[in-house]
C-alpha cells in the first residue's frame, strides 16, 4: 500500500469548482487522457453529491484534501481494500469521525498495475464550524508514514520502501510537466544499456545522456549521488534544470549486472525478513503520533455544550447536565457519538434564524426552509391582498354611494332648473302675448318669441343628451 497527497490549486471566486472537478474525474468513465475506463468506479464510502452538500456551505466550503491509496495487489478484495481505507481515515482525524468530518472514497480498478483509491476528506468540522486540515506536512507526515509502514509489514503488502522497488534513476521534480515521464524513460534505459554492458561508469550515463538529445549542465555544482540536466519542456534561458539522483551516480557504483541483481534481491529479502521489528517500530511510532493529534483534535474541536443549552433544552427538554450525564460510558467519559446525535435533534429552523449557524444547515434542509418561508410570505401576501380587496370594495362600494348622493342631488337641480326654465318661458310669453294685445312694445315681439322658444328647444335637446350618456356610462346601453 502506498499513500500519496496529492496538491490541488484553490480558486478563492470559485471555491468549490476543484473540488467538483475532482469529484468529476474520479466517478467519471473516461481517464486522464480522455480514454474509457475498463472498469467502472466504485463509491468504496459515502456519496459524492452528499459530500459535495456538506462542504458547499460556510466560510471554509469548497475546501478539501485529497488522497490517492494505491494496492498494488490486484487480488485483494473490494471489503479489504475499504477496511484499510477506513483505518487510514481514522489515522487522519483522531477523535473525530466521518459524521463530523465529511468523506468521500472511490475505488478504480482500471489500471493493469494497481488498485487505486481516491480518497477526499472535507475541511471542516461539522459540528463546531471550525476548519480542519486532514493533512499539514510537517505535522502529519510522521503519523501517515509510520501508518502506512504499520499496515504494510502488518498485512505482508507490497511496500514503495522495499529496495526491489527502488528505481535507478529518479528526478526530484516529479511535479513538473514531462519530468516524471523523462526520469522514468531514463532509468528504463540506463538499466537496459547496465545489462548490456554498454554504462560501466558514471561517465558512460553522462554520455548516454547526451547520446539521447539531453543536455547535462555542466556548470552547475555536481554531487556525488546526483547531477542536472536541462528542462526539455522548458528552453526558455532561465530555466530550472531537472536534477536526477540515484545511487548509480556514485563513484563506488557497481555496473556489473549479477552483482547489481544479487545486492538488490539481498536487501530486499533482508528488508521482507525485518517486517515484524519493523511493524512493532511503526506501531509504537504511530501509536504516539496518534495520540499527540488526538489530544490536540479534543481540545480544538471539543462541542461546547453551554453553547446550545437553552436550544436543547427548549428543543429536547434536556439540560447541559442531563446531556453530560446520558452521555457518560462507563469508563466516565462523554460518548461524542450521543452527544453528536442530541445535536441533531436541535431545530435546523433555530441554526437557520442564526447567520452565524445557518451554513451549517444542509443544503436541502435550507431549500425547504427557505421554500417553507416563501409559502408563508405567499400566504399572508394573499391574506394580505384579500384584506387590501375588501378595502377596495368598501371603497368602490362608498365611492357609488357617493356617485348616487351626487346623481340625485343633480337630478333635483336639473328637475328644479327645468321647471324654473319652463316657469320663466311660460311667464315671458304670458307677458309677451299681454303686452301685443294691449299694443304695448308690440314691435319685435315676435322676433323675441321666437328666441326664447328656440333657446327652449335648444335647452331640452342638450338636457336629452346628457341624460343618454349618463345611461350609457351606467351600462345601460341606450
């Protein structure tokens, strides 16, 4: 078994595309280079779009660490495989566990040479909100190897450390574009060309070097167990050079083919036959690192219960004491695994009304929060818009009897102007008429009869057509 982090590039405006890119790879059916995968992925532990939901919130979401768990064995069963995975993830959060910590694993069995895992591990606490780095170099390193050492010589499994295993020529700068490819190319080729008996020195490889199109620098300082060669990827002049190490750069270095296989053979016999001082070894070591980071993990990620007493206790009806006092095992210390699900009893609607815990709801229980939220604003909006209608109702409904107060205030005007009209033409042509009798300013008499019944006429044709439309803005019709 050999365990590899693997380094990632973030992208603080786009937090979660690597992560989903990476997802997308792993449980894809094509390769990195585009080619179909004879095998389809296996999701070995969780779900993909769960641990995606889970690390899409909060201010460490989209952050993450990245596994590769590489089984040269091809033999070794799907259960076996996901029980060392497993061990490994506990050695990466002691005291802490995939309910707070999400995880994601996914198996490939693509590959001729190997079984793989892809293992990604989230970079936060759940339960507290705060960041978690699975892996941190200089802390982990130590831990995760002597695991790594535990497990091999524990299982009898293939080990990268085993000197069978060891390469001839390796560059230090695998994570270059075409470097590992070139340095891997080469020592095929050296030990090809040390078999032939064509390299017998370290000024033959040299020279096989520059045979083959390479340029060794020779300016820069020469070590005894490495030298540099120019980037072939990169020609521009300030170019770092890919340094090459091996131990067939030494001066003391045997060429002779037998020996080279016989030394190689022997130290790896040597090194199978020490496996069980060395599992003890890398116990012991692993054991104490182990213990350091867990000491560390229950300090820093510790659930304070006084936080949440009020909501557990208005929510579940218990009390700080009552929790620490369930939760006791026998041995007097407090089970996370209750404590993590009264938890989870708390009211996601209490976390939500919070801004600082409301990224810590799950997404769909925030969707449906939030969709629950808008049905009630809907429903007192209609409310709301029934109580504005009747409002507008009463109002039209005053505003008519207003128009109909008004309407026949103007039609006892009218009628009151209508007889006044008509008492004032009836007396005019009254006094008209008595005074052509008595001959009276009988002269344009009848030219000013004649315009009073005209103005008359006039009057009651208008008085008829205001009354026609009024009909017809009542709906009438006519």
């Amino acid at each position: 078994m050999m365990i590899k982090p693997t380094a990632h590039k973030s992208n603080p405006s786009q937090p979660m595309k690597a992560v989903k890119n990476g997802i997308a790879y792993v449980t894809g059916g094509q390769d990195w280079e585009k080619n179909d995968r004879k095998a389809k992925p296996i999701e070995l532990i969780g779900q993909a779009d769960d641990f995606l939901m889970k690390i899409s919130n909060g201010p460490h979401r989209g952050k993450y660490t990245h596994f590769v768990v590489a089984f040269p064995e091809k033999e070794l069963s799907q259960k076996f495989v996901k029980d060392r995975v497993e061990e490994f993830i506990d050695a990466l959060m002691p005291g802490l566990d995939t309910a707070r910590v999400p995880v994601y694993a996914n198996l490939h069995r693509d590959k001729d040479s190997n079984q793989h895992v892809h293992l990604f591990v989230g970079g936060v606490d759940l339960a507290t909100g705060k960041r978690f780095n699975a892996y941190y170099h200089k802390h982990d390193f130590h831990r995760v190897d002597s695991f790594q050492n535990y497990t091999n010589a524990k299982f009898g499994m293939e080990d990268p450390k085993d000197p069978a295993k060891r390469r001839l020529i390796e560059a230090t700068n695998k994570k270059w574009p075409g470097v590992k490819e070139i340095a891997q190319q080469l020592n095929d080729h050296m030990e090809d060309q040390i078999e032939n008996g064509v390299i017998r020195s370290r000024a033959d490889i040299i020279k096989e070097i520059e045979r083959l199109g390479l340029e060794v620098n020779h300016d820069a300082k020469q070590r005894k167990s490495r030298i540099s060669i120019k980037n072939p990827n990169n020609t521009a002049e300030n170019a770092r050079p890919i340094a090459l190490r091996g131990e067939v750069f030494k001066a003391d270095f045997d060429f002779n083919v037998e020996s080279l296989r016989e030394k190689k053979q022997q130290e790896s016999n040597e090194f199978k036959a020490q496996a069980p001082e060395r599992m003890a070894e890398a116990q012991k070591k692993y054991e104490e690192l182990y213990q350091t980071r867990l000491e560390f993990n229950q300090s820093r990620y510790k659930i304070r219960l006084s936080k949440y007493a009020n909501r557990a206790k208005a929510t579940t009806g218990l009390s700080t004491g009552s929790i620490l006092n369930a939760s006791k095992k026998d041995d007097g210390k407090a089970d996370a695994d209750f404590i993590d699900n009264t938890l989870k009893n708390f009211r996601v609607s209490s976390m939500y009304a919070n801004p600082d815990t409301r990224w810590r709801v799950p997404l769909e229980a925030r969707q449906q929060i939030e969709k629950n939220k808008n049905k009630e604003n809907t429903n007192e909006e209609r409310t709301t818009d029934n109580r504005d209608i009747q409002a507008v109702i009463e109002s039209v409904n005053d505003f008519a009897r207003q128009v109909d107060n008004q309407n026949q205030r103007i039609d006892r005007s009218i009628e009151q102007q209508r007889g006044d009209a008509r008492s004032y033409i009836r007396k005019t042509r009254q006094r008209l008429e008595q005074n052509g009798s008595s001959g009276k300013g009988y002269t344009g008499i009848s030219k000013q009869l004649r315009e009073v019944e005209q103005c008359y006429d006039e009057y009651i044709k208008m008085m008829a057509n205001k009354a026609s439309r009024k009909r017809k803005e009542q709906g009438l019709g006519y």
